[in-house]
C-alpha cells in the first residue's frame, strides 16, 4: 500500500467530491459522508417530537424552518426523511412555481411524486402503503376482519365495492369527487392500471383512450380540483401515519414587483390544511433567516398564527466541524499504509481555532476550508518534496524525496512547481464540472419529457432566453388556462417578435385548445413567427385541433419543433443551477454565486451552445461536428472537456485516478478512449505526464500552465 502522501497526490480532493446544493432528497441517496450525528440534532429532536404528537391526535401542524444560507437546511430535510420515514410519508415540494396561478397543481405534482417513491427496506411505494393503512381496510370488529378474512382481495378484484366500501366508510368526510377519486385509488391497486392512475393524481392531462380505460371524464386541470384532490389525502388520513410536506427554498418563488416574495398564495396553502381540518399533515417551511427577514413584514397575524413551531439551526462547534472533516478523510486514511494517526491528517485543529475563534460556525466555511487547506498541502507535497525520475537503468519508479538529503544529479526539468491557474479559469473549470455532475443526475431523473409539465417546460427556456441575453422576453402569449405554455421574445437580429408555445398534454381537446388559442394570437399580431414545440403526435385530420395546427404550420414561416430529451436535460439542468442560485448555495471555487454570475459562468462557457433545441430556435448557432473527438453520435468533446476541467481544478492527480473519474461520469465511455483523449490533451500541450516513465498506476498528470 502507498503512503498517505502518495495517496493525496493521485486522489482527487474529497471536498471536490460533494453536494452542498439544495436537491430533492428522493432524487439521490442522502451523502452518509456529511453526515454527522451531532449537527443539528436538537432540531431533529424539536421536528420528531411534533410529528409524534400528529400520530397521536391527527391534527395537522407546521413548523418553520430557519437557518442562515450554508447552514444545511436542505441536507436536514434529507436526513429528516432518512430517518422518519418509517413513521411517516414524505413529500419533497421546490417552491419554483411557474406563477401562483398555478400553486396547488404544482404541490399536487410534487406530492404524488414523492409518494410513489419507494422507501429505504420497503418492497411498495409510499402511496401503496398508505393506501393499505387507511381505516377503511385496517379497522377490525368480530364481523369484519378486512385482512385476515381476504375482504381487501375481495374489494380490489370488484371496482365498485372497493368505491361502495370507501364511500360508505368517508361519508362524513365530504370528499371531493367521491367516485372519481376512490375509483383512481382503486386502479392503483392493479399493476397494469397503476402508472396510469398515478399521472392521473399528478394532473398529467392524459389521452382519451387512458381516460377510458381509468373510466374518468376529465383530468385534474383546475387550481381548485388540484386543491381539492390534495385535501381529499387529508379528509381521509384519519389514522394513517402522517404525510410530512417539505417545502424547500422559498427564494424560487414568483417575486412581487417590488422584489419581495409572492408570499400569500403559499400562506394560503397552509391555511387551508388548517382550515379545512385536513389530518395527519405535517407542513415544513425551510426559509433562508435574511429571507424570512427581507418578508417578514408582509406575513399576516393570521398567517403567523399557523406556524405551530419555529426551528431555527444553530451554527455548529469546532468539534462538530472536525467531526465531518474526519468523515470526509476517512476514505483516504483507509487507503494508506500506515494509516495517518490525526484522523482530519493533512488538516489540524489549529486551522478551525485560528478560522473560527468563536469557538461556532456554519457547515459550508468547514467545508471551504477543508477544500482549501487540502490543496494547499497537496501542492506543498510537489513544492517541498520534488518528484525526481530517476534514470531507467536503477529504476522506473518515482520517489518523493527531498533534494537536499540525497546525492543524485536532478536535472532542471525534474522539478515539478504547482501549477498556476488564474482565477477566472478556475472558477469556469469548477463550474462546468458542476455542470456536468448537475447533467448526470438530471439524465438519471427525466427519462421522457412528458414527466414535466409544460408550464415547467416553459420556464425552463425562459430562465435560458435571460442567461443569453434575449430581449423583451414576455411570458403568456397566449390567452386562457394554457396561456402559462406560451411566451415572445425578440432577436437583436429581428425586430419581429418571436412566440414559443410548448405543450406535450396527450389529450387532444387540450391540444384543440392550445392550437385554438395559437390561432387567435396570430390574427391579433400578437407574434410574426410561432414556434411549437412538441414531440408527441398531433392528432388525425378529422380531429379539429389537427386541422388548425395544419392551418398554421403548413405553407407558412411558423414552425412546429420536435425536441429530444437531450435538449430538455441542458434546460432542466441549468434550471436546477438557477434555483440554487436564488437559494444562496451555489458556490463555485469558494464564492457563493448569484444568478447574474450564474448567467455570466454560463455565457462564458457557451454550455448551452450544445443544446440544439436552442440551435432549432436560431437563439445560438448550429453545432458542427468536430471529427478528431469523435462522431456526431458519438461526441466526446465533454468527455475531453471534462479530463482537462478535472486536472484544473486538481492541480495534478494520478493518471488512473482521472480515467476513472471521467468513465464514472460518463458510463458509455471506454477507458480505452478516455487514455486517447488524454494523449490528445498532453499532444496539445495542456496537461502532462510528470513522469512517463512509471508504470501506469505510478503515473502523475499535471496541468501545463503559460
């Protein structure tokens, strides 16, 4: 086995290797190495005492959640629902809503999101298991036994005694829709049936045919039956274990003119779960402490009155901070021979006293000086200890030795300094590394674009028009319930005013709406050149809806676009960036990053180049392939944009190291062609081998600075 220091100098820097942003905590497994017990254990404590007494009355409560930007609030939520999930169902909601027109259908969507997830050690979902645990299949008297007798198999082979049954148990429950919705319950417990009921619950406009096979009329395309369907979970979750919403960075939310948060649309979510006497709800709200500040002002005693409890997180201690420097080191300690005795080795206590005199701080400066002084001491390892080749005839290892013990002729290029990399370049390697790392979890989630709704959708190119600087971009070209799909913009080249309208609803009285509404703003002049984007079909030609899209997009300058899902993963995942940036945690190369430099990293990188839905558009312009790093189908231009990033922000890394972080990255990448590229980058004078003359696993790569 190596040394410590060798070690250190192949291995990436474990403070590279996590998440701070806020993310969804069913959409990656929570990152056990930022865990540590301690921190922030009495607001565990404080939330799970609130939860408990919501299993035993059923009276729904809130709680929130304050904490200044860096203080982990996200990771909590995370590690609230690691460790409550066996005693309650969790629902993750991001407070980014296209507009408060729309608020209950966006919680309704996240909810049912997160209960179709399946919990850690659980066979069904978070919704099977609730629906099993309602007291119309749970109570038991000498005549009904539901469970033991068979009567659930009963029930759920016979449609309409599974309806009868839960009707006659709710009857004082004022359900909404009763038969529509027992009967969607009722398909949930049929496999084949299942996917269809759950988009049902979510809003997805579904098509004609999966109606009729869900025996439904209409989908769930109000703001009010979205309200309403949400609360029908409350009304009947009597006895269930509790339903715990967690809202998450509230900075996301639509603004009010004057900059303020649009904060009462979402106080009245809140209220109608009290007010309603909706059971078994436990509402979180995790706000940023300025933000809660910069708001406070417009919050409504009413409003006040119900937030049962405030939570807020405390800074943690010097040996909290150690603790999770520990954890992060461990890997590598593992790794050596001899194990290093300090358990935080190359770092030291001294570095967190002299950093943080008061004894307190948050867990993101621990984590930036971790990241720092690391670094510091892996270049020091170069500086102090010069590598020296020795010749092949003795040996073709390398040894880091200090020149001035030994006597062996060490010529001048032997010595390897630090490389020097200016800030700018580095703060634009880390960022599109974050971007990629960000591209591969949202490659992971969006399988199809009909998993986003279009009003998401929308906003998605919107947040994107702004980072490149389109002018006069306006929301809601269209009129009516789709106007929120819709908006124009203006090209500096074109003074005609452009319209985009995306829509990927199934149902085609909803497209025979969308394309209806398309008509009337064209004959208004409210748009010169109409973009639709959809990959779905577009109906027959008997269908009146076909007939007018025919009408607009035959023979005429507007355009019909069919996107691919590659094109939506560079609009989903800058959009992720964004939100991060509005919640104060995106930091690149030690500075929090807010959404005007977030739009400069991005223009700089020109990332969104890549993304042809943009090219399609004329926004940017048309990609050639580029025929030395691989074909059209085959571009390995962000792989090789990856190994150079990599080795920046690195400084240098062990040659093995650095294949396996790419073919990590990206899966359908040979270590065959990863080596290629890096024999392209040392061809290109941009990184190189320190010593060529080891064997591979030896070998040390560093980046080659002007």
């Amino acid at each position: 086995m190596a040394s410590i220091d060798d070690i250190i100098k192949r291995e990436v820097n474990p403070f590279d290797l996590i998440t701070i942003r806020p993310t969804n905590f069913w959409d990656e497994k929570q990152d056990s190495e930022l865990t540590v017990d301690s921190i922030h254990q009495e607001a565990i404590t404080e939330i799970e005492s609130i939860l408990d007494l919501i299993a035993t009355d059923h009276r729904s409560r809130s709680i929130l959640l304050v904490g200044d930007a860096g203080s982990g609030k996200s990771h909590l939520l995370g590690r609230l629902k690691h460790t409550l999930n066996p005693k309650a169902f969790f629902a993750y909601i991001l407070c980014d809503w296209f507009d408060s027109g729309n608020i209950w259908r966006h919680i309704l969507r996240y909810t049912i999101d997160s209960l179709i997830q399946v919990p850690e050690e659980q066979q069904e979902s978070q919704l099977m298991i609730w629906l099993k645990s309602l007291s119309a299949f749970t109570k038991r008297n000498l005549k009904q036994r539901i469970f033991n007798d068979g009567i659930w198999n009963l029930l759920q082979s016979d449609r309409q005694k599974f309806i009868k049954h839960l009707k006659e148990t709710y009857k004082q429950a004022r359900i909404y829709n009763p038969d529509v919705f027992f009967g969607i319950l009722h398909d949930l417990t049929n496999l084949e049936l299942y996917p269809l009921a759950c988009e049902w619950l979510k809003g997805d406009e579904l098509s004609e045919e999966s109606m009729q096979i869900l025996k439904i009329k209409s989908c769930i395309d109000t703001e009010d039956s979205a309200k309403n369907i949400l609360a029908n979970f409350g009304r009947i979750s009597t006895e269930t274990q509790p339903i715990v919403l967690c809202f998450d960075n509230l900075d996301t939310m639509p603004k009010l003119p004057d900059g303020l948060l649009e904060l009462q649309p979402f106080l009245d979510v809140n209220t109608t779960i009290h007010g309603e006497n909706l059971k078994n709800f436990l509402v979180i709200i995790s706000v940023i402490t300025q933000t809660l500040n910069r708001n406070e002002k417009q919050i409504q005693q009413a409003d006040r009155a119900r937030i049962d409890k405030l939570v807020k997180l405390k800074d943690i201690l010097i040996e909290q901070a150690e603790a999770l420097w520990a954890y992060l080191l461990k890997s590598l300690h593992q790794k050596a021979d001899p194990q290093p005795k300090l358990q935080i080795f190359p770092l030291t206590q001294q570095l967190l006293q002299e950093n943080f005199p008061g004894g307190k701080t948050k867990p993101r400066s621990v984590l930036y000086l971790g990241k720092q002084e690391y670094q510091k001491y892996k270049f020091s390892l170069l500086k102090n200890n010069k590598i020296v080749i020795l010749p092949p005839s003795k040996s073709q290892e390398k040894l880091a030795v200090n020149p001035a013990t030994i006597k062996i002729k060490i010529e001048k290029e032997d010595y390897i300094e630090p490389p020097k990399i200016n800030g700018k370049e580095r703060e634009q390697a880390e960022f599109q590394l974050i971007w990629q790392q960000e591209y591969k979890k949202v490659q992971t989630k969006i399988a199809k674009i009909s998993l986003l709704a279009a009003s998401d959708l929308m906003r998605m190119v919107q947040e994107t028009l702004e980072a490149l600087e389109v002018q006069a971009i306006k929301p809601k070209l269209i009129s009516g319930t789709y106007a929120s799909y819709s908006l124009s913009y203006q090209l500096p080249s074109k003074r005609e005013t452009i319209g985009i309208v995306w829509t990927e609803d199934a149902n085609m009285n909803s497209f025979y709406n969308v394309m209806n509404a398309c008509q009337k703003a064209i004959q208004k002049n409210l748009c010169q050149t109409l973009y639709l984007i959809r990959i779905g079909g577009v109906g027959t030609a008997k269908l009146a809806g076909n007939k007018i899209y025919s009408q607009i997009f035959t023979g005429t300058k507007h355009i019909h676009i069919k996107p691919n899902i590659a094109s939506v993963h560079y609009l989903a995942t800058y959009h992720s960036l964004v939100n991060s940036a509005l919640a104060q945690e995106l930091v690149v190369a030690g500075k929090v990053i807010n959404l005007q430099a977030l739009q400069s990293l991005v223009s700089e990188s020109k990332i969104l180049e890549q993304c042809t839905l943009l090219q399609d558009l004329g926004i940017v312009s048309k990609q050639k392939p580029d025929k030395e790093n691989g074909t059209k189908t085959n571009d390995l231009r962000p792989v090789k944009d990856f190994l150079l990033n990599l080795v920046k922000t690195q400084g240098y890394m062990g040659v093995p190291t650095l294949i396996f972080q790419a073919t990590s990255q990206f899966s359908d990448v040979k270590e065959t062609e990863t080596q290629h590229l890096i024999d392209l980058l040392c061809q290109e004078k941009k990184v190189k081998i320190i010593n060529p003359k080891s064997k591979l696993p030896d070998q040390l790569i560093c980046l080659v600075t002007k």
